[in-house]
C-alpha cells in the first residue's frame, strides 16, 4: 500500500532563517506530488504541484519553493523566513485523481 | 479562479444526532472531495464523490454536479466525529490541485 511522509513534525525557526521540509511517497511511481499550507483557522491552499522529476508548478507567488529530486521526493523551501510563512504545511499525492494527505509539518516563525 | 463554498461553519449538536453539511461550488468539476480534520490535523479521506452518492458506515455523501453542489450527512454522531470538514474541488483534471472551502467546524458534545 502508499505511504506518504513528512518530516519534520514540528519546527520552530527564527525569521530570516533558511527552510527545508522533505515530503516522500512510497508504494507508488511517478506520482503527482502537492504542497499545500494551512494558516491557523483557515482552509488549505494549495502552494506547488509537480507531476514528475525537476517540474515544478507554482499555484501563488511566495517566498517559497520546490523542488522534486527525485521520483519520490518532494521538497519544500525557503532561503529566508518570514513571520508569515508560519503554518501547517501538508503534502499529498494523486490516486486515479482522489488525493491522499500526508501528517504535515507545524512551522512556527518567530 | 473555482469558488467553494461551505455551510453552516460552525455546528454544535449533542451525541447522537443527525447533521447535514452542504458543499456549493461555482463551476463544473471532476473531482470533489470531503475530508476530516482531526484534532490532530490530519486529512481523513471520508469520499471521492464528484457525482452521485456514496454509502460508508454512518457516513454517505451525495453530489448533484448539474446543480454545482454536494452534501455529506453525518448519522447518530460520536463525539470521536468532532473536527473540521472540508469539501475540496478539483475543476479540471489529472495534475490539478484541489480548492478547498474553508470547512465546517463540528463540536458533538456528549
């Protein structure tokens, strides 16, 4: 069966600081991989999407980006935080179009 | 962009309860989805349902595409139902990410 992995948990960074959250599928080739973030009390928008090695499509100008170096591997940044970037960041994969979430990462800038 | 929107966004009810939670959405789709936050923030894949409806457990979900909008029912509700549910819209198809309405928050109080 597919598994989908998030780390880390939890973080808390000081603004200004470089960010990297690694998302991996398992189970699954060549699966359409999503970041979505979630801002306290509110619903999920959807940041990135890529449907295959090094193609990467950005749904909002932001302070971040992605990267996807491998078939299974979905990787979120950010060169310098800011107080906005916190939230709860999510990332799915496509399943004959249903989409499946991972447990997210909780980021805190301070 | 598509438009969801969802009601009521705050419900209340006592254990056992029946509850209706409505979905509307502003353009044709292919995919709709309905999850479950918990309090946890993980997504809980409750129906892929862009048309017709579906059965599971105390849980059914039914979408008229024609009309643009979908219902999740909820019967003799548990406390363990408490959380966030989200109706997420995918108007176009394959790599396309979801948009999400901003939820419906469900208290069942025992």
């Amino acid at each position: 069966s597919q598994t989908i992995h998030q780390w880390p948990a939890t973080l808390v960074q000081p603004v200004g600081s470089p960010l990297s959250l690694e998302c991996t599928v398992e189970g699954t080739s060549n699966p359409n991989l999503y970041w979505y973030r979630q801002a306290a009390g509110r619903g999920l928008q959807l940041l990135f999407y890529s449907v295959g090695i090094g193609q990467i499509s950005s749904e909002v100008p932001q302070n971040l980006s992605a990267s996807r170096p491998q078939d299974r591997q979905f990787i979120l940044s950010s060169k310098k935080l800011l107080l906005s970037d916190s939230g709860f960041y999510l990332c799915a994969w496509n399943s004959y179009n249903e989409q499946f979430f991972g447990p997210g990462t909780r980021l805190t800038v301070l | 962009g598509i438009q969801v929107e969802q009601s009521p966004p705050d419900l209340i009810l006592q254990e056992g309860a029946n509850s209706t939670l409505r979905c509307n959405f502003s353009d044709s789709v292919n995919n709709l989805q309905w999850f479950h936050q918990n309090p946890w923030g993980q997504l809980i894949n409750l129906f892929y349902i862009p048309s017709g409806t579906k059965q599971n457990g105390r849980l059914s979900a039914t979408t008229v595409a024609t009309e643009r909008y979908s219902l999740l029912y909820i019967s003799s509700s548990q406390t363990t139902d408490s959380g966030v549910y989200f109706c997420a819209v995918d108007p176009g198809g394959g790599a396309d990410g979801l948009t999400f309405g901003k939820g419906t928050h469900l208290i069942i109080q025992p």
